[in-house]
C-alpha cells in the first residue's frame, strides 16, 4: 500500500480509521477532538461521521486506501 496516509476499513457498525503515515497521524492529532476512541492505533469512527472526516483529510492532501 505505497502511496497511501490512511487506510479505512468499514466494519459495519463502526469503521477504523488507520493512519499509515506520520503525516496522517499528525493530522488526527490535530482535527480529532482528544475524547475519541482508538483500537489498535486506528481511529474508531461512527459511519454517519465519516464523510466529512474524509473530506477533510482529502481537503489537507491525505491519499486515502478503502
């Protein structure tokens, strides 16, 4: 998976959110309140909050892999 910051993986009722890169990482530190969940240092996501994290990490330059 060269090329890619993050790697998001739909698990139905909850979707992980993995940084691959430090840019990527850096950038959830920066835009994701401190009170979220993490599972094996991905980001745990509800699905209806998706879209406009990935718009936003697409926005910054993020090369996403799903």
């Amino acid at each position: 998976m060269t090329g890619y910051d993050v790697r998001i993986e739909n698990h139905g009722s909850i979707v992980l959110v993995q940084p691959l890169t430090d840019t990527a990482r850096e950038w959830l530190t920066a835009n994701v309140g401190e009170d979220s969940m993490y599972f094996g240092g991905a980001l745990v996501v509800e699905p209806r909050y998706l879209g406009e994290l990935v718009d936003g990490m697409v926005s910054d330059g993020l090369n996403l892999f799903n």
